[in-house]
C-alpha cells in the first residue's frame, strides 16, 4: 500500500499549485491571489484539512490554547462561565484547556501547572476561595471580586447585594437573616456586606453554613422555622443553591414564600425562574465577565511588554473594566411585609406597610 500524501500536498496537486502555495493561502500569509485563496480553501475543505496546531506552535511560539482553571466544577454557575469564556475564546480564535481544582488548594495550584506544562498561551482562574494566584509563567486573568487581591474582572457583588437589600427594604422587611457558606470567601463577603448595607437599619442575623454544619452534620437544619416565629420575615441566601435549600426547608416546615418571609438568592441559575415560587435574585452578566477577561489575556499575549498587561504585582493581568454591574431580577419569592392579625382588628388596619414601619 502505497503511504499517502500529507494533506497540504495533495491539496497542491489537486489545484496545480506548489505546497508553498497553498500554506500561504491557508496562514494568509505571502502573496497570493484572493480568487486562488478561495480556491484553496474550498478544496481544503473538501479534502477535510485540519490545520496542524502542532506545527503553527512550532511557526509562531504560540499553541492557540488557553487554560482556564474552575474552583469547583459542580457549581451550576461554573458550567455556565465557562461556556461564556469558550465562546469569547472562539471567537478570538483560541481553544480552551478546562481544569477543576474541586474547591482545593494544592490541587488549584497542580492544576495551572499542568496546564503551563501543556502550553498554553494564557489562563482564566477562578480561584478557591479564600486564595490567589501567583508566580504563573503566563498571563493570567483572575475572575473573583474586586476585593480579591490581583482579580482581573468581577460581578460587582457589593454593589449587587446592595440593590438586593434595599429591595428588601422597599419591601418593609426590617428583621431580614443572612445565610452565607464560608467567612473565607471574599465574593460572599463583598455580597453580604452589601446586602447589610442596602438594608439600612434593619436587624440583620446571619448565618455561616460551614460553622453550623461543622457542629450540627451536613445538610442538617437552618433553623428558618425558628427564625421566622423570632420575628425574621426575609432571607437573603448567598447564592440560588442556598436560596433553594431555604425554600425547601420552608415550605417543609408550612411557612409561605413570601406571604410569611420573603427569600432571595444570588447569580440567576437555570432553574431559578422554573421552581416555586420563582426566584428574586441578582444576575451576573457572565458573557461580559469572559469577553473583558479573555481581552485582558490577549492584550497581555499580544503585547508581553506592555506596562499596562500586567497588574502591579506582576502576576495577573489588568483590565479597564474590573467591576460589572448585576441585575436585579424580581420574580414571585419576594413580597411586602405581612401585616398581622393584631393590627388587621385595630384602627391601623388601613395604614400601607410603608406608613406602619415609619
């Protein structure tokens, strides 16, 4: 059997032109006429070339692939980031390497080195919690929130959860608890911290699941029953996973959303519109988060010199836009504050919620 030809040659013997040719034809590189360029594609497409990404590693320095690193890929919201950052990397004619370092910190660090060792051009990381990335041999973009230290570009989470507690507090709700995961993570902070804030003087409880697991098992009891015959009448959780425990819990225990407390949660995931009753919650705009990350990565690729690529530590790349704003989405879990039966049977019964906690 005789050994067939490589593909760029018998693309040149196909249209009668040299090898040279149709390499530059198909690189744009050297001149070549655009009526040939065509041809030369079109039959190329039709002999099923795949351009070697070995060799155009080999030609330019570069392997057209960048990494990008996901804290815990079993979050529904990391599926649909990196969706959102292979779409903005395919559109600048990069494919993406994906590793999950499953909320641990060595293997987030053996993670981007593995991907370093399969060369890539640059990385994306979403770091663990509590942690931040240095001493990469790329350019790095760090996706977290603005108070992490050497972060690319964020949601704007305190200002996001700002929104959220003055929603609430248009609402009526002055007895509002909080319910975040870990006290180690700057984005649940930064959203905490805001929601406090758009609260104003409410009376504001909070609750770290970590620390109540970590005593009482996982999965065990948020204590929203308890909280609400105290006097609490809106939750606040830290993300839609949270929101959704909340609301499973209370609606276990008989307790009406939002007739009897109102609940919100954070990122906008697939289903909050679809469970019952659908979720308020503060949406991150995931496709500008990858679009100005991936930018800042290429800027920093494109120009490795450039003072302006990398951040003052010298470790990850700047952006112009490091914050973007969140959106507030209002669906049927939030609600006024319930009057109760005690004031409905007195004179005050026809004061406006807004009038009663003046």
């Amino acid at each position: 059997m005789s050994r067939q030809k490589p593909r760029l040659a018998r693309i040149a013997d196909a249209l009668g032109v040299s090898t040279a040719t149709v390499s530059n034809a198909l690189s744009g590189k050297g001149r070549v006429s655009p009526e040939l360029v065509e041809r030369i594609r079109a039959t190329a497409a039709e002999l099923g070339y795949v351009p070697s990404v070995a060799g155009r590693a080999l030609r330019t320095g570069r392997s057209g692939v960048l990494g990008l690193v996901l804290a815990d890929i079993s979050n529904p919201l990391f599926p649909k980031l990196a969706q959102a950052i292979e779409n903005s990397a395919s559109k600048a004619g990069y494919g993406i390497l994906i590793a999950d370092s499953h909320g641990d910190v060595t293997a987030q660090t053996q993670a981007i080195e593995r991907l370093i060792e399969r060369g890539v051009d640059g990385m994306i990381v979403v770091p663990r919690r509590g942690t931040w990335v240095t001493g990469a041999s790329c350019p790095v973009a760090v996706i977290d929130s603005p108070s992490t230290p050497g972060n690319t570009v964020a949601a704007d989470h305190w200002t996001g959860g700002q929104g959220l507690g003055r929603h609430l507090a248009s609402l009526g709700h002055k007895h509002v608890l909080l319910l975040g995961n870990s006290t180690t993570s700057n984005v649940q902070g930064d959203r905490l911290g805001g929601v406090k804030a758009g609260l104003g003087n409410a009376n504001v409880e909070t609750i770290w699941i970590e620390k109540l697991e970590a005593k009482a098992g996982p999965g065990c009891s948020l204590g929203l029953e308890e909280a609400v015959a105290r006097g609490v009448t809106a939750v606040a959780a830290i993300s839609d996973l949270v929101a959704l425990r909340a609301l499973t819990e209370l609606q276990r225990a008989g307790i009406a959303v939002p007739e009897d407390v109102s609940v919100t949660g954070f990122d906008d995931l697939i289903w909050s519109s679809v469970v019952t009753p659908g979720l308020t919650t503060m949406r991150m705009d995931v496709a500008t988060i990858a679009d100005i990350a991936i930018a800042a990565v290429l800027d920093a690729i494109n120009q490795p010199q450039s003072t302006g690529a990398r951040g003052s530590d010298g470790d990850t790349v700047t952006a112009s836009q490091p914050k973007v704003p969140m959106e507030l989405v209002v669906r049927q879990s939030t609600g006024p504050v319930k009057i109760s039966a005690s004031l409905t049977d007195n004179k005050e019964a026809n004061l406006t919620v807004g009038e009663l906690i003046q």
